[in-house]
C-alpha cells in the first residue's frame, strides 16, 4: 500500500501509531491528520509545503509535523525512502516540541530505532502489542535529543512582480546576485525591493538567495555526481569554503557529508 492510499487509515485508531515505510517518488496532496506525524528521508530529498512556505528535508534528516496542520509533501528523488511512524496526539501537551513543525537532522539512535519500526509496516500498533513501549520510547526521546530544527524554509509568493523578481534569482543563481543589480535590473531602488522581500515573503533578500542557493546546492548534491566545487560554482559561490560554511549554517552537515551518506544509503538500497 502506498502513502496516498494509506491515508484514510491513519486516523482510525486514535490511540495507536500508525507505521508506514515506502520508497515513492510522488506529490501527495493537502492533507492533515488527527497525529503527529514522524517521517525520516532515508535517500534522497523531500519538501514540505505548508501556508505557502516549503520546507526542505535532506537525506538523513526527519521531520514532525503536528496534529492538524495541513500540507503537502513531495517527494522528489527516486531513491527517497520515507519511513513515518503517526502518533497518538494525547500526550502533546508534555512538551512544546510535538506543537510545531520542525525539520532535524537525525541522530544515529533515531535512525536505529526507525528502522527497527519497519516490523510493524502498515499495521495500528497499540498497547495491546508486544513492544508497544518501544514506540512510547522513541516519541519521547524526539524533544530530548532534538533541539534544534534546520532554517531552511522558502517562502512563496502570489506578487507578480515577486514571482518575476523570484524567477530571475532561480534561472540565475550561479551568477553574481546583488541587491543593487538585481533592483536595477527591476527598476527599483535597493530600499523598495529590500521592503518588497520583507513585506510580501517576510525575509530579507540576502536571506532569501541564501536560502535558494542551499536548497538547489542540496537538489545537485543529491541528484547527480557532479563535483562538489563545481556545485558551489553553480548556486554562485566563488570560495569553496564560505560554500561549506554556508551550507553548514543551514544543515548542521558539510556537502561531502550529506553526499556521502545518501551513496550509502543507495547502496544499502542495492
């Protein structure tokens, strides 16, 4: 059974945890749950669409989302496994952690504990089951092991003079990206395109171009085997390292890491 067929499952048991694991490449559409939802990208990439704003969750990283909240995930590279565990909401209140989406990088016990869910793939499992604490266990440790949700957030726009704005920056994001040539280029001055970024997406420019040039680093890195110095080179870096710098600021891993452990996960993969 498939993620999108899964759906109207998940919420049947309010006080199980519903586990899915899948390899998919699809769009799944708006939906929310009456769970939290754990999901970790073993391979690959994922996004994460929620009020116009698309969150990017690398290889090795998961992400929770609430009870309630309405998104859209996609699932964007063949060799993504998404491996989701959905849990009963009851006990949310205990920490402020299950109340927000955040995407973190996973910490090797996390992963072990994931996989070793996969015995229970596509079943309710209750406290009725034999090792029904063991999931207990690994929602809890979620707010004691993971503190720090990665900032790698892009907002959408419906302005049109933004989307053009938007546009440019992505067909151009090797290049030498200014305020000052980009306004101009626009017909603005540096003050109203710096107003427009902060009053229509809530972001300044640089961050926004950061943030682009990270997420299509991390869209190469993990799509094809192109050089890492020739990556940085592509998203508008001229120094490798402020690249890795940059690229550590947002996902907490270096380029060669991230590569390296999507290889291994593929060859696990066979």
């Amino acid at each position: 059974m498939g993620l999108i067929a899964a759906l109207p499952d998940i919420d049947k048991d309010d006080k199980s945890v519903f586990v899915m694991h899948e390899k998919s490449e699809k769009l799944i559409p708006f939906h929310k749950h009456t769970k939290g939802q754990l999901s970790y990208v073993e391979g690959g990439i994922a996004y994460i669409t929620i009020d116009n704003r698309t969150y990017v969750v690398p290889a090795r990283h998961f992400f929770w989302i609430p009870q309630g909240m309405e998104h859209i995930l996609e699932i964007g590279h063949t060799a993504t496994v998404l491996r989701s565990l959905y849990f009963y909401a009851h006990d949310d209140v205990s920490d402020p952690f299950y109340s927000r989406l955040g995407i973190y990088p996973a910490s090797e016990l996390l992963i072990q504990m994931i996989k070793y869910s996969e015995i229970w793939d596509e079943k309710h499992v209750t406290v009725k089951d034999e090792n029904f604490e063991f999931l207990v266990a690994l929602k809890k440790i979620l707010p004691k092991t993971h503190q720090q949700p990665l900032p790698i957030i892009l907002p959408a726009t419906h302005n049109k003079q933004m989307m053009k704005i938007v546009s440019y920056l992505e067909r151009n994001i090797g290049e030498k990206l200014t305020l000052s040539n980009v306004s101009s280029r626009f017909g603005l001055s540096e003050r109203s395109l710096s107003r427009l970024f902060k009053a229509d997406m809530d972001i300044s420019f640089l961050q926004y171009l950061k943030t682009l040039r990270i997420i299509k680093a991390i869209e190469l890195l993990l799509n094809t085997d192109k050089p890492i110095n020739e990556i940085a080179d592509d998203v508008g870096y001229s120094s490798i390292s402020a690249f890795s710098d940059t690229f550590h600021e947002f996902t907490q891993s270096r380029p060669s890491d991230l590569r390296k452990s999507n290889k291994a996960t593929q060859n696990m993969m066979g």
